[in-house]
C-alpha cells in the first residue's frame, strides 16, 4: 500500500538538514577533525559530496515547506481582515 508523504514543516525540514549534517561531521570518511586547530578541520572530498547529495534532497523540501507557511499567513491574513470588514 502506497501512503502519501505528509507535507513537512520548516522545522522539521531544519532538522533534518542539521541532522544530515551532523551525521557527515561525525563520520571520518566524510569530515576530518584537526586535533590542531579547528581552522585545519575540512570536508573530504567524499564529504563535499555527500553535503552536495544531501542539501539537493533536503532543499527542495524547504522550498516547499516555505512556500507552504506563506500560503498559510496569506490565508490568515485573509481570513481576519475579512472577518474584521463582516463585523464593521
């Protein structure tokens, strides 16, 4: 059986962007981490693109959510100063 997808909001799309990338952080393949100095730390090039791989899944995802929330503050919006205009 097939279920639809529910649409996401901002939030959980942040989240799952800030989880990606916290997961490519953690893994050496991905990220190296200089005992050094944090300004040696760097992407791999593996790293470069599975950042790449992620954010093109993930942005369009808050694309849409964005999209979604003004859609719904134009409808707000709408909706209260109709209501307001009925009560004058």
């Amino acid at each position: 059986m097939i279920h639809e997808l529910k649409e996401l909001s901002q939030k959980e799309v942040m989240l799952m962007i800030e989880g990606a990338l916290e997961v490519i952080v953690k893994n050496e393949d991905y990220f190296y981490q200089s005992g050094v100095d944090k300004k040696f730390s760097k992407l791999t090039p593996m790293g470069l693109e599975m950042v790449g791989k992620s954010m093109t899944a993930l942005l369009p995802l808050l694309a849409v959510a964005h999209e979604q929330d003004l859609i719904e503050k134009a409808k707000k919006i709408t909706f209260d100063t109709l209501s307001k205009e009925d009560v004058q």
